[in-house]
C-alpha cells in the first residue's frame, strides 16, 4: 500500500487548514514562504489575499488563495527556467 496515495510531487501538498476557515496568516506564511508582516500586508483590498476574513484578531485566508499563489510561483518558476516571462 501506499504511504501517500495522493500522487503530488514531494514538498508540494499543501497542509489542511487547521480551521475550517482557512489557514491563520502564521500557516499562509510558512506556506508560501513569505514573513507572517507580507501576509498581512496581502489582505487589504486590491492585493492577492484580499478575500481573507477576519474574526476577532485573526484573520483566516482562504485555501484557493494560497494554492492560487503557489501555482502563480510555479508559473514564474516555469518562465525562468525557459528563460521567458510569465503572461
């Protein structure tokens, strides 16, 4: 049997949410590689994770953001290594 059916390329599943709410700015941190203050800064309108929530003092990013970036890096990632831009 398998020990991970899923069938993603190592390093590249991305956890579950802790809540149901979507991840904390902690966790879409160190998802994506980026300080927890970028995060943050990425949440008001007109920027990439402007759809996250905020309940009391938390703010909860939803996962189609965070995987939506990811696949933006892959693109650029793409772009780089065949040495084009990303459209």
């Amino acid at each position: 049997m398998q020990e991970h059916p899923t069938g993603l390329p190592a390093g590249r599943a991305m956890p579950a949410p802790k809540n149901a709410m979507g991840y904390t700015v902690a966790e879409a941190a160190k998802i994506l590689g980026k300080h927890p203050n970028t995060i943050y800064a990425w949440t008001r309108p007109g920027y990439p994770l402007a759809d996250a929530r905020q309940i009391g003092s938390t703010f909860y990013i939803p996962r189609r953001a965070v995987r939506a970036l990811l696949d933006l890096d892959d693109m650029a990632e793409l772009a780089t290594a065949n040495g084009g831009e990303v459209a």
